[in-house]
C-alpha cells in the first residue's frame, strides 16, 4: 500500500489526475467504509493540487439536506439545503458545476472569504444514489476546468464501485 500524499502541482492536469484516481484506488485497497474514503481522498486531492478548501457535503436527508462530511481546509459551513449555494445546487442537479468566479454566482455560501472560484461534483452510490458532493475551493479565478471535472469524477467513481458506500 502506497500511503503517501502526492505533489501533482507542477504535471497537466490530465496526467496528474490519471495518476491521482490510481493513488486514490491504491490506498483505499480492501476499504468499504465511505467515510474512511471521503476523509481520504479529501487528504490526497487537497495536497496533490495545494487547494483551498476540499470536502464532501454528505445528503443527510434526500433531496433536502447536506451536511459537511471529512473535508481538509478552514472551517466549513455545517449544513447546505439542495438548491443553496453551489453545493446545494449541484446535489438539486445532481450535475457537476464548475463556478470560475463565485462572486458572480447568485447565493454562493461563503466559508472562506480566499475562495474566488469552485468545482462542486455530485458522488453516487452503487444504485446511482446521490449520496455526497465533493467541493473543492480555488484562491484564484477560473481554477478550476473540463480537465477538474473529468478528473475529479473518475475519482469519485470509487463510491459508485464499492457496495457498502452509501
Ligand atoms: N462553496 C460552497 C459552500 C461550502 S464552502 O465553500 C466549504 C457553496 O456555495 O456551495
């Protein structure tokens, strides 16, 4: 098991998250446990790319409540309604939305004033049940692109793999 945290800032985005989704695979070898993978990624997705705030929003109540899950950076809100803010949206949607400027977004929660762009990607169960979303904060304008959203999907897939993930 190779538990290290990679460094990927300095490689293409599409190799870095090819080689990403294999770290993530490798370490999370033989574990059924959600939140053992949630707090996981968040840890290697986090420090591989030198994000500003990367966590899971988990749905506590179907199509009406999330509430924060593992998640590395500064305090996060607790709990987002489907359809509030990015998150909210995304879960409501259950599509992936990249924000480049989330001073442009309309009702855009704000945890950490830094964050000026976001990803937010909708992570289904093996019966295709939303059951979290991934956010991840940018410090700068437009960090976030097609290449994140593939990247950041395939990685997520893991719920989707694994049986007890829901
Ligand atoms: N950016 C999110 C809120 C959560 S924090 O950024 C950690 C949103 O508007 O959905």
């Amino acid at each position: 098991m190779a538990e290290i945290t990679l460094d990927l800032r300095t490689r293409p985005k599409d190799e870095a998250y090819r080689e990403l989704a294999r770290h993530v695979d490798s370490v999370l070898d033989g574990i059924t446990d959600a939140m053992a993978a949630m707090a996981t990624i968040s840890a290697l997705v986090h420090h591989a790319f030198g994000y500003l705030w990367t966590g899971f929003y988990r749905v506590v109540e179907p199509g009406k409540l999330l509430r924060v899950g593992p998640y590395q950076g500064t305090l996060g809100c607790l709990e987002i309604p489907f359809g509030n803010g990015v998150c909210g949206t995304a879960a409501a949607e259950r599509r992936t939305m990249i924000v480049a400027d989330v001073n442009l977004f309309p009702g855009h929660i704000t945890c950490d004033a830094r964050a000026r762009s976001e990803i937010v990607v909708p992570v289904m169960d093996s019966r295709d049940v939303l059951i979290a979303v991934l956010d991840v904060d940018g410090e700068h304008p437009g960090t976030f692109g097609p290449g994140d959203a593939e990247g950041l999907e395939r990685i997520v897939k893991w719920f989707a793999r694994s049986a007890d993930a829901s």
